[in-house]
C-alpha cells in the first residue's frame, strides 16, 4: 500500500468533541458547514474504530485524534489501526498523540518525553510517517519534539499568547493546531457559568494544565476556587458568534494553522452553535 505522505489539509478551523453522541448526522452537518476537520476527543482506543466510523461518514472532514493517549493504546495496535484507516480513507486520518495526565496514569507514567519518543520510535519502524502525526504539546520541550518528530503540535487549553510563544518555538514550516472552548453567550456572567465546570474539571486540577497557565502568568490565586473570570475568559471564547469568530483569528494572527474549536457545555447539542459559528466565520463562502 502507498502511504499519502503529505499532511492533510486540515482546514482553518476544524471541530473538537468527544465521541459521545456523535451520530452520522452529526458528522454529515459538520461536512455541510465548511469545517474541515473533526478532532476526535479524550483517549479513543487503539482500534481507531471511532475515528474509522467517522471517516465512512464524511466525504470530506479530515478526522485526527485529540489525543490517542501513549499509555493506553500500544502503539505497535496504534500503527495497524493507522494503516487501516490509511487503505479505507486515503490522506484523511491525522494521528494526534500524547502523554495525557499523569493523575490518570499513575501506574504506568514515567518519564513523559522519553515515552513520547519511544513511542515515536514504534511508529517510525512501523511505517507511520512522521508527516502524518501530531503531538499534544504545552511546554517548550515537547513543542521542540514536535517539530523534529511530527508535523506539529495540537495544544490544548491555550490562549493565543500560548499560541504566539509555541509558533515563535516551533518555527515556521511546522503545523499548529491549537483548541479553543467557547460558549455562545452574550451576559458574560452567565457565560462563566456554563464555562466554569469543563475548564475546572477536570484541568485546574491537573498539574500539566497548570504548570502551563503558570507560564501564562496567571497565579496561584487565579487558578484556584474553579478559577477566577480572568482564567475563564481566557480559556473560553464567549459572547455572540461573532465575538467568538474574532477570539479564533486571534489564534491565527498569532500563528496557529488551524484552530479545533469545542463548544460547551458538552452536554448540550452543538449544531446550533457550530452553525452559527461556521456563519460568522464565513466557512462557505
């Protein structure tokens, strides 16, 4: 089989979101609106059944994972999932990989930068191109593996400061790919409130997220409490979509590629949202 080397064209802006409740449907819309990638979210197995099922329903989203998770898909599994999908949907699968949190790996985590590269090794013997795949990457160090073992890096939880410094550190050829949370809503207070749960939950308990608003220059103080107005306007997108649609450019203007947006609460419907959004954004034309 010949394996398309070049990066999919991910899109400007592309949609992130957990697997569930996601239907064809879901997908057939998120194709008709313009988006031109769906992340697929949390740690889907090493089967890539998900993000396979996803593919059959789309002509033409790009799907990647945000992220397959180093310690819970093996990445020898991880490689033959890629190569399926690879031989079904030519050019349209982005694998997305990562360390995760290390609260939720408390037997298996090491070392995280070297378990990356390990991993990385796996795939190189396997055939993954490097081309091919992304790295979840918040610090300085992992944004470096990025651009020498992948295309890029998919950051998440970020700003578009975040945005700016992780560009100045990658350089200019490699892919960014940073996520953005937000809510349509016009009362800001209101907003904070639908906002407040998916941010301080589980990642204002998680020392990687927190490490890295840290170097953000929020403090201690911010960061506590389900995190203060400051950390939540900054983490999440709100107002109306075209508030919103201006908070996503910013992350290009700072040097993003592309920008996965996730609308909340997670619970709700999106579509709603999404279309909206795609509107504003003009993704059709």
């Amino acid at each position: 089989m010949t394996i398309t080397t070049q990066t999919p064209d991910l899109g400007r802006f592309g949609v992130w979101r957990h697997a569930y409740g996601l239907t064809p449907e879901f997908v057939h819309e998120l194709d008709s609106l313009g988006y031109g990638t769906f992340w697929l979210g949390g740690s889907p197995p090493a089967d890539l059944k998900i993000a396979e099922e996803v593919l059959d329903a789309s002509t033409t989203l790009v799907v990647a994972t945000g992220i397959t998770n180093i310690w819970t898909a093996p990445a020898a599994e991880v490689a033959e999932s890629f190569h399926r999908l690879e031989a079904r949907h030519p050019g349209r699968f982005l694998l997305g990989i990562g360390v995760g949190h290390p609260e939720a790996s408390k037997d298996v985590y090491r070392k995280p930068y070297q378990a990356v590269v390990e991993y990385l090794d796996v795939l190189d013997e396997a055939g993954v191109p490097a081309s091919r795949r992304v790295l979840a990457a918040l610090g300085p160090k992992m944004l470096r593996l990025a651009a020498e073992r992948s295309a890029g890096a998919h950051p998440y939880l970020t700003t578009p400061q975040h945005t700016r410094e992780a560009r100045e550190i990658l350089g200019p050829d490699a892919l960014l790919a940073p996520e953005q949370k937000f809510v349509l809503d016009t009362a800001p207070d209101a907003a904070r409130t639908l906002a407040r749960p998916s941010v301080a939950n589980p990642y204002l308990g998680l020392r990687n997220y927190l490490s890295n608003l840290r170097r953000l220059g929020f403090t201690d103080a911010d960061l506590a409490d389900g995190g203060s107005d400051a950390v939540i306007d900054a983490l999440v997108a709100h107002g109306d979509a075209g508030v919103v649609a201006d908070r996503l450019r910013e992350h290009l203007d700072a040097g993003a590629d592309h920008v996965a947006v996730q609308a909340l609460p997670p619970e709700r419907d999106a579509l709603p949202a999404l279309t909206a959004l795609a509107a504003a954004l003009r993704l059709r034309g």
